[in-house]
C-alpha cells in the first residue's frame, strides 16, 4: 500500500517526543514494502531549534539511523493535496499538525473517497485544552488513533470522532536492544524533559530526591529545564547533560544500571492506562526500571515483573537500594520487562494493527456488495489489481520476536 503521514517532524526529536513513534512505525511500513511518503512543515520548530543548537550535523545524523525515511518539507499556503496524495491508500495525521491542514485533509478525503483517513493523538489535549481539538474539525476522518483506551472514550463521549481506536505507542526494537558490551558508568540515568511544570514536584519526589539520599552516581538528559531545576540537580550531585538523539539513548541505558519512569500529571492522574513511550523504550533496552504511580489501566504490563512501582519518594528510594544491591534480582526484572515488550509492544505490533485496520476499512464497501462466493472471489481480484487486498497476516506481519 501507500501510506502518507503528516506529522510535526519526523527526524527531529528535540523538545518532540512525538517523533520515536512514527518514524519506528514509518520504518516498520517500509521493511514490510510499503510505499511511505512523510510529509512535514518547512518551519517546524523541533527541526530549526535542532538545527541552532546542534547544527545540521545533527538531522543527518538522525536521517543515518533512519536511511530510508525522507520526509517531503511543505509550505501549508501552497500545499497541493492532489499531487502529494495521488495513489495513496491511508493517510494518518499525527495530533501536532496544524489545524488548518487537518481540516483541509478532512475536506480532500470527503471529495476524494479514495482513501483511508486517521487522526493520530499522543497528548493529553483533549482533556487538558479540549477547545484546541474541537477546532480541528474531523468530521471527515475514518478514525481516531488514540494511545489509550481513556483517551479513545473521552472523543466518542464527546462527539468528536465517528470512531476512535487504541493505539498505543510502543518500542522501535530494531534501535532499542540491550548493549551488553558497554561498560556500565554510573548507577542511574533519566531522559525527560522538565515538562513544563507538569511533574516539576514528582521529578523532585522520585528523582532527585531518591538520587541524593542514596547518593548516586546519575545523569539526566532532556531540554526546558529553569534555573531552579538545574539547581536541584546539582545539590542533589545529579549531572544534566542537556539533549540527547532518542537513537543514542539505548547506549546510554547500556551505561546505567537503572532507571526511573516519572509520568506527567495529566497522564498519571486523569488518563489511566496511557503510559508514554519511554517505558517500552526504556524494557526494550533491557534495563532494569522502577516508576512513578500511574495505573495500567488497560494490563499492557505486569507491574512488579516487568518493572517495579514506587508510591512515594520512599519507596522509590528502597527500590533503587534493592536493585543495585543485588544484580540477580535486578537482571530478572530487566529481562521480564524485554521479553514483555518483545512479545507485545514493539512497533511491528502497532504496524500489524494499523494495516488490519486499513483493510478492514478500505474492503468494507467492497464486502458489502458481495452476495456470493463467485462476486467476493471477483471483487478481491479487482482488489489485487488496484493495490487493495484481503487482510492476510502473510503479506505484512513481521515474524515473531
């Protein structure tokens, strides 16, 4: 098939987490064979930000790990939507695309009715800012992606969406994997942004403090942290060492024994079940984690085995002693939490969902024409011909992990 996607950015993760998702789901697509076209804003701002603070080296670098993914620059005032979306079968359009475009998508796709159009939100907006995604108009939009299950209720309760799907993120596995032969250099590593605020008090409650009455040897990476919290780090003998490509942070889990798991508020306590992407990234890697309370509302993990759950300061604080304590203890948590994320959580698992989901979609209207077996046999011949087929696992699952 082809696949468009419009997004933010897609190699530049600075301040934009978005990007480990979709490019390990827009790689995914093209190593099963499929046709994907990323298209991006000429002035997105994780991009120039990148750019001034690193240099251009450091978007080739990313465009290195991912050779194959080339996304399409635009100026939305003179985007052609015929041209860009000629022969293509879904579209998906991730939540932080401009409002304007997400509109236009909707009006295409209504004229067009050729392809399979979705919505894809990884924030907590709706329920946070619920005016900035009611003026995004998706009345023309197949489906909803949401990465949880509370999010996906909260459009349908709504109104907003016709249909909404969990989708939740997960691991690219091809990056993220234990690096068994780097030497370990420090007890504990997180990699976060400040986060605007919205864990300001539990970054000092299952962080910084936990790290400064152990007094551990730690490091954190991440950008948009004031003076104050650079300051907390400091007392607390914590070094930042500021922004970190999301492609070198399994070599940094390599160096570390442990590490932390601190939700933002929003997810942890009015959106349960959605943990972030950070958690499968960081099992991927095979490294031993311990988390900040959020409820796993939705059983994607078993908390306990695959990572353990500190419910205050405290206890974060006895968790880390434990694990560093005993290598045993900690190498099982570690290795239940990979085997968990290789068996469910890995980008080729949301790739076999997304492509379910889209012939589902685009062989509906052909099924319900169907009233025999000699008319169904005729129409997936007709399908084959225009690059449309039945959901067959053996055209795009990958094998298991």
């Amino acid at each position: 098939m082809r696949i468009a996607l419009f997004c933010h950015s897609l190699l530049s993760d600075w301040d934009h987490g978005h990007a480990h998702f979709l490019r390990g789901i827009a790689a995914e697509l093209d190593a099963r064979g499929h046709d994907v076209l990323a298209f991006e804003p000429a002035d997105a701002f994780s991009a120039e930000r990148l750019v001034a603070a690193r240099g251009p080296a450091a978007l080739r670098e990313a465009a290195a790990v991912y050779p194959r993914l080339c996304p399409r620059r635009y100026a939305l005032s003179t985007l052609d939507l015929d041209a860009a979306l000629a022969g293509v079968d879904a579209v998906l359009v991730h939540e932080r695309s401009d409002p304007e475009l997400v509109r236009r998508l909707g009006e295409h796709r209504a004229r067009a009715d050729r392809y399979r159009l979705f919505f894809h939100d990884t924030h907590h907006r709706l329920l946070t800012d619920p005016a900035a995604i009611v003026r995004r108009d998706l009345s023309g939009y197949d489906c909803v992606l949401g990465f949880g299950k509370s999010l996906c209720d909260l459009y349908l309760r709504r109104g907003v969406a016709r249909r909404a799907v969990v989708w939740h993120e997960a691991a690219d596995a091809r990056v993220f994997r234990p690096l068994p032969g780097v030497e370990k250099e420090r007890d504990l590593v997180w990699i976060g942004n400040w986060g605007d605020g919205e864990r300001a008090a539990e970054l000092r409650e299952f962080l910084i403090g936990p790290v400064k009455a152990l007094g551990l040897r730690a490091r954190v990476h991440g950008v948009g942290y004031p003076e104050h919290a650079l300051a907390a780090l400091a007392d607390a003998g914590i070094e930042h060492a500021g922004w970190l490509p999301n492609h070198r942070v399994p070599d940094a889990f390599a160096r570390a024994r442990v590490t932390v798991h601190v939700p933002r508020r929003p997810y942890a306590a009015l959106l349960p079940g959605i943990p972030t992407i950070r958690p499968f990234e960081a099992l991927a890697c095979g490294i031993p984690l311990v988390s900040a309370p959020w409820t796993d509302a939705e059983r994607l993990f078993s908390p306990g085995r695959d990572y353990l759950v500190a419910r205050t300061g405290a206890e974060m604080t006895e968790h880390l002693r434990a694990l560093l304590a005993d290598a045993d203890f900690a190498r099982g948590v570690a290795e239940h939490g990979r085997r968990t994320v290789l068996s469910r959580h890995t980008c080729a698992h949301r790739a076999d969902t997304l492509l379910d989901l889209v012939d589902e979609l685009l062989l509906r209207p052909f099924y319900r024409l169907a009233g025999d077996e000699e008319e169904e046999d005729e129409l997936e011949r007709s399908g084959a011909a225009s690059g449309v087929r039945r959901c067959d696992p053996a055209h795009h699952r990958s094998p298991p992990a």
